[in-house]
C-alpha cells in the first residue's frame, strides 16, 4: 500500500514536454525526506479528457533521487467487463467467429480494435473483438466463461477499459527521477539471483542489494528447459530475452536491432536508449574463426527471435516467441552459474588464459570460475571438434554495437544494459514502429500473432518504461493495470504520450504486465496484477545509496 500525503491539482491546459522537464526539476530541489504533495505547476498528464482530477505526491530519497506518485481519472460507468471470443483481422474471419458462438447458443458483438494493422494501410484497423456480454463485476464473467468454454469455444475475460479506446481511467503510476548532477550513489542493472538462472522479485533484490528503490527491468524467460522451437515461452527460466550487460560483462546476447537502454557509469550520466547488436566470435591462433550465435542459454531456443546464424522460422525480432537453429555454438560463462546446460552436442572447456581444458561428446557438466565452456550443436559441434584439441588457444570475444552508426560501446565495469522494446521516443518524438520492434500481427510458422499484438500493444496493461530528459535526467516509470477501478494501465501508445509528458526526449518500453513493479525504501509501490501477488523476474534496475 502507498504511504501518501495528498493534495488535487487542478491544471489547466498543456504548455509542452519542457513545462514538465521544469516541473521534475523543481520536484528534484525537493530536499525534505518525508512525503509531500509538491504543488508546483505541472503539465498534466496527457490520458483522458484535460478535465479529469490529477494528484502528484514527491518525496526525495537522497539527493538527486526523486520519486512521485501520480493518480489520475476516475472509474466510468461506461465500462465493464466481458467474454473474448477472439480477434478476427477480416470479415470472414469475424463472421466465421460470431458464427460459432451463435451455433454455441450466445449473441456475438464485434468491439473494434484500438489501432490499425501496423502492416498498412495507416486507415485500415487491426480487427474485431468477437464478444460475449457485459457484466458488472468480473465474478459474473468468469461464470459465463466457464459455461463457453463448456461448449467448445474459447475464451477469456477482459475488461472494456482496458481495450485502449477513450476512458476515464483512473490511473496510478509512479516516476522515479535520477539527476547524475546530484546523485552521489549508483545505478545498476542485477539478476536475479547474482546469475542467469532463476527469478527473484524487485523486492527481494531491492533488500539483498540494500538499494534506496528498485525496479523491474527487461524481459526474461518463464519457462522450463524442455520446451521445443516455436512455443510462446521457451528456455531457461530467469535468462534474459534480450541484450543483458551487468557490471560492464555482456551476459546475454542481443535480439538484433530492437532497443536497450544503455547506463555507462554508476551515476547514470550519459543514459541513453539505442538500437543494438551484439557481435561475439571464437577464433584460433592460426586464425580460423565462428560466430558464436547465442551466450549463456540453451542451444536451440532462441527467445524473442532476431539472432544470428541458421535461426527458423524468422530471423527477425518477434517477441514471446521462441526460435530455433541447429547449428549453434554457444559461449557459456561463470555468469549462467557453476553448471552448463545439457544434451547433445560437443563440448570444450577454456580455462582463464583460453586454453582448452577439456573436451567431451555431448554437453554439461562444470563451468569453471574463470574459464568459459563452448557448447556446439550441428556445424557449431563440428567446428569445436576440429580447432578444439586440449591445449589449444581460443579467443572469445564479444561487443555490443550500437545496430545505426556500427559504433561499439564502450564496457566498463560501471556500465549496465538492459533489453527492452518497443523504442518509443526519440527526439522527442513518437517512434513507434512494432514490425520492426517483433509486434508484427503477421502469422508466424502458423502461429497467430493478431491476438497477441492486440492484447499486449492495443490494449492497455501494467507498463515499466524508462527515459532520459534533455538535460540527461533518468526517468523510470510503472504503471499499474489490469485493476479495473484502481488503474488501467497504458496502451504502447499512451506509454509514449506520457513519457513525453514526463519530459523525456529518448524512451524505451522495459518489461511489463505483471513484472511491472517498483520498491521505494523497502516499499512496494502500487499493486502488482498477477492474482499471486509480486512476480519474480530475470533482472532489476536498482539505485544505491
């Protein structure tokens, strides 16, 4: 629960991104640690009608640290809750859907989606919601999708105020702002459980890190090592779904050409939201070499797409969707843990100096503290066979490369990057482009990706962003959602719009749902959506004292 004193604002009119970078600044000036309702002007937020109420509550955690509570909006009475069929992207679609409910004994309705198809034309929408009912509270839904479901169809409750048409939300959000001028501390990236297995909640890593507040960060894998090549989820539980770099090591390798947001030293100064790719090879003494195609994962299982080498069915960005190659060669470090991922293939151990330890048909077993183990399937084992006898030489090197200007960033040990996506600012402008980024509702190997789009990126859900201001300020957001009557959430869109609201100029779309969590000094913040309570997750932006 929050801990607030509140005060309304009532605001009128917008004066523009900068009126908000000036009001965070005044908010930042903020010395006192208690709680305070700051009543500076400010720029609303731009979700809902300009007249809706809108609360702000600051308080300063050290200096240079600033967190703010929001509320805004009010429940509507136009909303409520129903039973989704599907989501058709033509009319025969749409009719064969409605045909079936009918058939099952229900009344269809057609609720049409939030945004066009993101493949063109710009005037052209996504689809239709197929639809059964309107209830007043959500236990009445989940009797109806029972009996649905009972007849053979599919199902699943949602609520209209989620659907990312007009409403009144409300919302709840919260804002930490990190100024690197004043801030004495350090911010960093850390993975659950100080390596790439398992999951840990923002909470637990907030207190085992001693961190002033914390917050989830980029996508990972929830899932377990026997799912197969084209499942939603897939891979080692916890591995990030994306670039990871912790303490200057690069630890998970990138999906090609989405965005992550890049924190080259401890205070945050110089943060920055860019495209990457991450390029890693093994060579020889005698100068053989091999793209090394993934690092610390499991050969075979390529989550969120994008990578390198033979990958099927795409070798583009295509997130919750897991790929495959079988010809891999994969690095594994100290970073995945003291164990290497098993099964077939080939195998060879370096020790610290790169010198092969040993070799082994098949593949697991130790990774010693300082060494690495390469782990080869299809061409990848018949290349480690033949350049790595005991005693040779191998030199593994990876980058992170910005994916425009071909530049590579520099790692130092202060340097943190976290994978994310979509990328919604630049200049301060909307970016938004989900083909590109891997949101693309184009069928993939046959699976149906248009739910999926509109679900995660039309429709509103919990959000974590982050964004840098002109004048090189951190913001990081979450946003509630799925609580209908306590907060909405935010479309992929609004997230952009309030972003720029917030005074970003550069933003980036982190992990979300119900990953989406923030700790302030020990506190979490808001409500998380999962019936479970706070879910554990790969990775956690935190902030040092």
């Amino acid at each position: 629960m929050r801990r607030r004193t509140v005060r309304r604002w009532l605001i009128a009119g917008t004066t523009g991104a900068c009126v908000a970078a000036a009001a965070l600044a005044a908010t930042v000036e903020n010395r006192s640690a208690a709680p305070r309702t700051d009543a500076t002007a400010a720029e609303e937020l731009p979700l809902g009608a300009a007249t809706l109420d809108e609360t702000r509550t600051s308080r300063e955690l050290a200096p240079g640290v600033t967190h703010i509570a929001i509320e805004r909006g009010r429940k509507s009475a136009d909303d409520f809750w129903t039973v989704t069929i599907g989501v058709a992207t033509s009319e025969a679609e749409a009719a064969e859907l409605e045909r079936k409910v009918r058939a099952a004994g229900y009344a269809p309705r057609r609720d049409r989606t939030a945004g066009p198809d993101p493949q063109g034309p710009a005037d052209r929408p996504l689809g239709w919601m197929v639809r059964v009912g309107r209830y007043a509270d959500r236990a009445a839904a989940d009797r109806a999708k029972d009996e649905i479901t009972a007849r053979g169809l599919p199902g699943s409750v949602q609520h209209t105020s989620e659907d990312g048409h007009a409403t009144t939300g409300p919302w709840s959000l919260d804002v930490l702002v990190v100024d690197p001028a004043r801030f004495r501390g350090r911010l960093r990236s850390e993975l659950a459980t100080g390596i790439v297995p398992g999951r840990e909640t923002t909470s637990s890593v907030a207190r085992r890190t001693g961190a002033l507040a914390a917050v989830n960060a980029g996508y990972f894998v929830i899932g377990g090592d026997k799912h197969t090549p084209g499942s939603w989820v897939a891979g080692t539980d916890g591995d990030p779904a994306g670039v990871s770099v912790i303490g200057g090591d690069l630890v998970s390798e990138a999906v090609n050409g989405r965005p992550a947001l890049i924190v080259p030293t401890g205070s945050g100064r110089n943060a920055s939201i860019r495209r990457v790719e991450t390029r890693i090879t093994v060579a020889t003494a005698d100068g053989a070499s091999r793209e090394v195609t993934g690092l610390n994962r499991r050969p075979g299982l390529i989550v969120n797409c994008g990578g390198v080498g033979n990958i099927t069915p795409t070798s583009r960005p295509a997130h919750d969707y897991t790929c495959g190659n079988a010809d891999e060669l994969i690095a594994v470090t100290p970073a995945f843990g003291t164990a290497a991922p098993e099964g077939p293939g080939f195998q060879a151990t370096l020790d610290a100096d790169g010198r092969v330890t040993a070799v082994r048909e098949g593949r697991g077993g130790p990774v010693p503290p300082l060494g690495t183990v390469l782990q080869g399937t299809g061409s990848g084992a018949e290349w480690l066979r033949a350049h790595a006898g005991i005693g040779a030489p191998l030199t593994v090197r990876g980058t992170v490369v910005d994916a425009e200007t071909r530049t590579p960033l520099t790692l130092t040990p202060d340097t943190s990057v976290v994978n994310g996506g979509p990328l919604l600012l630049r200049d301060g402008r909307p970016v938004l482009d989900p083909v590109r980024d891997g949101w693309s509702p184009e069928d993939i190997d046959g699976a149906d990706r248009a739910g999926m789009y509109n679900d995660w990126y039309l429709r509103r859900n919990p959000r974590t962003a982050a964004g840098v201001t002109r004048d090189g300020r951190l913001l990081l957001l979450t946003v509630d959602g799925r609580r209908p009557g306590h907060s909405a959430g935010l479309s992929i869109t609004e997230t952009a719009e309030v972003m720029r609201g917030l005074g970003a100029v550069h933003a980036i779309n982190l992990d979300g749902g119900g990953s989406t969590a923030m700790v302030v000094r020990d506190e979490l913040q808001g409500h998380p959506s999962d019936p479970t309570g706070e879910r554990p997750a790969g990775d956690t932006l935190v902030v040092l004292p």
